[in-house]
C-alpha cells in the first residue's frame, strides 16, 4: 500500500486486527475498538500547479512542480478474536459441547480429534444484566507453539482473553488420556508460545464428570490436583449434561465483574 502524493492512506479494518510492516516485522497498530482507523502509510508532499506561478505579467503560466512519492508498505493483517473467556485444552477435551451449553452458539461436535478446525465465539448470559464473550478454540497438540496442528494460528485468538479455561478431561472412558499429562502437555505449550499468555489468570476444569461414579469424583479430582500440584481455582463440570456449568458462570461472572471495578 502507497500514501498517494499529498494524502495519507488510511485502513479501516474489523475489530482485533493486528496490523504488522511485512518487510520489518513491526507492528503498525493494534485495532481493537469498532469503527477504529489506522494511518498506514503517510503522503508525500504535493506538487506546485501551474496557477501557483500565475502573475501580473504572466497570466497563463506553464511552469509547475512535481510532488514527492509517499510511503510504501507491504501489510501484513492477523485477526485475534476479541472474547472476555478463552476455552482451551487438548481435542475432545468437551470445549466445543461446553460452548453449545453455555451459550447460543452452536459449534459442530462429534467424537473424533480436531472437530473444531476455525474458533468460534459464543455469548454466555448470567442472570437478566450480566454476560460475557465465550472464545473456543481448537484442541492443541504437542508442538502446538511451533505450528503442529495449525497451533500458533489458535493460540493468538487467546492472548487478548481476560480468563483462560483450561478444560481436562477426566478420564472416564478406556480411550481417554490421563488427565495430569494432558494438562502438563497444554500448560507447557501455553508457555514455549508466550509468557505473557501463560500468565493470564486461568482455571482448571474437569470435564465428563458424568462419567465418573459419584463416590469416585472426589477422589479423582484430588488425585488430578496434587499430582499436578494445581494451585488455582477448580471446576467440576459435565458440558454434556450441564452439571456443574452454572456454578462456574456465576464464577466467571464475579471473577470478571471484581475487574471492572
């Protein structure tokens, strides 16, 4: 993009566009209000017309100036989505089914790895005056923070998050995988991609709980918390059946409302 001579060249862009100089890596701006607008690129000087020239003695003059060229850049624009909660964890964790129950969104679900290919965002309502913004993102995989699994194009949509949910599964099924090494393997990503989204407040949700046997489940979540040594808060919730769910909006809602304050 060119800044035309005598003009500055604006762009418009959505909401949460990061705009980057592609040649020299430097961000340009960071757009993240509505209707917000970003100069890319500055005019040149404009040229002197022949009419500049004019004079008593020189009516129809035909000398003139040309203008400067202005800059030019070459973009580069990511969009980070904008979402007050970020659903995170490894595939069939149960983030796509907690998002459905949570809110209207209706991502589509299924018992296979990778169901969520693209985030999705979903608005969770809390009683008659309180709701926050609900982003789902797919599973990560070991190597995540280096691209495995389309990773580093997720984890951005994470960064502008004020909660991160980190949803385990609890390892009711054969298939399922042991709950401490999927949370160590998704923390460490989280880590190795940016240190400042691992340090975003974030909270450890046990998930598929209705299959546990009730007179196991606390058991196991102790199990799952010191053997991880877990020291934030802990959530025991069934996305499928929606057991536990309104327990941790409210949670969510005061935890989010005690920052606005």
């Amino acid at each position: 993009m060119t800044g035309v001579s005598g003009a500055d060249l604006y762009i418009d862009v959505p909401e949460g566009t990061v705009v980057a100089d592609m040649d020299t890596g430097e961000t340009l701006g960071d757009l993240t209000e509505s209707k917000q607008a970003l100069m890319v690129a500055r005019g040149g000087r404009g040229g002197r017309g022949n009419t500049r020239f004019k004079s008593s003695v020189n009516r129809a003059p035909r000398r003139s100036t040309p203008g400067e060229p202005g800059e030019s850049r070459r973009l580069a624009l990511s969009l980070k989505l904008l979402a007050d909660v970020g659903l995170l964890g490894a595939p069939n964790a149960g983030k796509s089914t907690l998002t459905r129950t949570l809110s209207a969104a209706r991502p589509k679900v299924a018992a296979y790895p990778f169901t969520t290919l693209n985030p999705q965002l979903g608005v969770v309502r809390v009683g008659d005056d309180a709701s926050f913004v609900i982003a789902d993102i797919p599973g990560l995989i070991e190597g995540a923070h280096s691209g495995a699994g389309l990773g580093t194009q997720f984890l951005r949509h994470l960064e502008r998050n004020r909660l991160l949910l980190h949803l385990v599964d609890a390892g009711g099924q054969p298939e399922s995988a042991d709950p401490v090494e999927a949370i160590r393997m998704v923390s460490a990503e989280l880590g190795r991609y940016s240190e400042r989204l691992a340090s975003l407040p974030r909270w450890l949700v046990i998930n598929k709980i209705d299959l546990i046997p009730r007179e196991k489940r606390e058991a196991l979540l102790a199990d799952i918390v010191a053997r991880y040594d877990w020291r934030g808060p802990v959530f025991a919730v069934s996305a499928a059946t929606g057991e536990g769910t309104a327990e941790l909006c409210g949670a969510i809602a005061r935890h989010l409302g005690s920052e606005e304050d």
